[in-house]
C-alpha cells in the first residue's frame, strides 16, 4: 500500500495500476482459498464427526468427543488463515504479536474463566466420570449429563440441575458411585443387650437369601460393629448391582424391621438409667 501510493505521489499511474492490479489478483485467489478451505474443513470436520461418532458408539465419552471436535475445527481454520496472510503478504510476526498481546490481556481478565477450561481439558483427558455416573463432589450430588468445556452439568435426584465450575471441580475431592458394577450395602441394626447375636445373625442371613437381588458371588456378612449406651450394634453388609443398591436398602430396612418385631427381637431407643445412692434433705431451704 505504501508503494502504491509513492507511485500516485509521483504520477507513475501505469506502475501504480500494475501493483493495483496485482492486489485486487492477490485478494480474489485469497478469496477463493477461503472459499475452497471452507468447504474442505467442512468435509474434513464431517468425516471426523462420524469416525468419533463410531468411538462413542464403542464407549468413548460424548463430552471427549465433542472436545476433540472443536480442536480439530479450531487447528483447521488456524493453518487457512496462516495461509491467506502468507498469500496476502501480511507479516506473520505483527499479527501473531497482536494476537498474543490481545490474549495476554483476556487471560488476565477471564482468569477463572481459563481456570474452568483448563479443569474441563483435564477432565476430558483424565476421564473420571463419564455422562451417565452418579458422583458426589463439591458437597453436591447428581448424575453426570453434560460435560462441557468450562462447566459440568448434573441431575440431582430430586432432579434439579446443578453447574460445576470444571475449574474448582478438577481440583476437589470427587467420588464417583457409579465407577464398579457392584455395590456393597451397610445397614446398621441395633438390638438389645437382651437379645440373641446370634439369632439376629442368623435371621438377616435368610433376609438376604430370600432377596434375588443380593449377589451371591460375595456372601452377605453380620458383624458386632459397637456397644453402645443402650443397644450392641451390628452392621449387615451385602453387595449388589449399583443400579439396585437404593432399592435392596430401602427394602431391608423395612423387611429388618418387621422380621425382629415377629421373631421377638428388640430395637431399643436410647435411654438413661440414674441410680440413686443418697439422698439429702434440703428442708427449709429456699
């Protein structure tokens, strides 16, 4: 442009028509490089959308598969635009130091922000849940629905949604329930001091045989867990699939409860027994 305009300057239109002209050529076979680029990254994007829609098919994570997407989108549209500066004779260094400085100054601004795209990159590379496990993180619980570049999203089970900043979500303490197939179920049942371990055992044993959902590859066990200030304490475990773990609970519960009551078993409440050994007498006093 420089040289363009020297040549006006100096009345050298012919020299100033030729440059001309060869920028006006120079932008159409940029323009059409856009245009053929657009397209090829657009076949190309497809073709990697269906091969990671088949990966997904044989268990790799959608959120995983839509991240990999969009680098390969992002990559593809990089090297078309190197491309149109080279041909447009546009200095590479200025531009990639513009953009530097401009990406300094949004980073400093959106800290967090980069902090949650960093946490989403890693969970998508580490891979600690997927979409579709329950976990508990952050003092929150849910199903996992959506694993999202800056944010995962879950479904608690009273179904409200929750957003996790994947930032704070990546550095925490998370436990993922639905990681094993099978899960073991703790009960705690408090009887008295009067009653029979051993019947009780014997009775919660014949309560998780009769119960098909209680796994038999792992045998259900009765153990002393406490004595406590009113009852001895045992804990009945059993394991089961993790998609019956809160049916088989509830439904023990509820079976333990009516099976010590006709076997004549007792589930105390707590209570205090105060012996006297003296008593004074505060007669007269006020």
């Amino acid at each position: 442009m420089k040289e363009f305009l020297q040549y006006l300057y100096k009345g050298d239109f012919p020299a100033a028509l030729t440059m001309f002209a060869a920028v006006l050529i120079k932008i159409l076979f940029a323009c059409i490089i856009w245009w053929l680029g657009r397209k090829i990254i657009r076949r190309l994007v497809a073709l990697i959308e269906r091969g990671l829609r088949v990966r997904q098919e044989k268990g790799m994570d959608s959120g995983l598969a839509k991240f990999l997407l969009s680098l390969c989108r992002v990559g593809m549209y990089t090297v078309l635009f190197v491309v149109l500066f080279e041909l447009l004779g546009l200095p590479i260094t200025s531009v990639a130091t513009i953009i530097g400085s401009a990406g300094l100054a949004i980073g400093l601004a959106l800290q967090g922000s980069l902090s949650n795209f960093a946490g989403g990159v890693l969970i998508l590379l580490t891979r600690p849940f997927r979409v579709g496990d329950y976990i508990v993180a952050a003092g929150l619980e849910g199903t996992v629905r959506d694993i999202g570049i800056c944010y995962t999203r879950l479904l608690t089970p009273d179904n409200r949604t929750v957003i996790l900043p994947n930032g704070s979500l990546a550095n925490s303490n998370l436990v993922n329930v639905s990681a094993e197939p099978t899960r073991r179920v703790d009960l705690t049942v408090p009887i008295s001091y009067d009653d029979d371990i051993r019947g009780v055992r014997a009775m919660l044993m014949e309560l998780a045989g009769a119960d098909e959902r209680v796994l038999t590859e792992k045998p259900a066990e009765v153990l002393v867990k406490e004595f406590g200030d009113s009852s001895v304490n045992l804990v009945f475990r059993c394991w089961v699939k993790r998609e019956d773990y809160w049916p088989v609970y509830f439904a023990m519960m509820e079976s333990i409860r009516y099976a010590m009551k006709e076997r004549g078993f007792t589930i105390p409440f707590q209570q205090l027994d105060v012996t006297i050994n003296g008593q004074s007498d505060n007669s007269g006093s006020k």
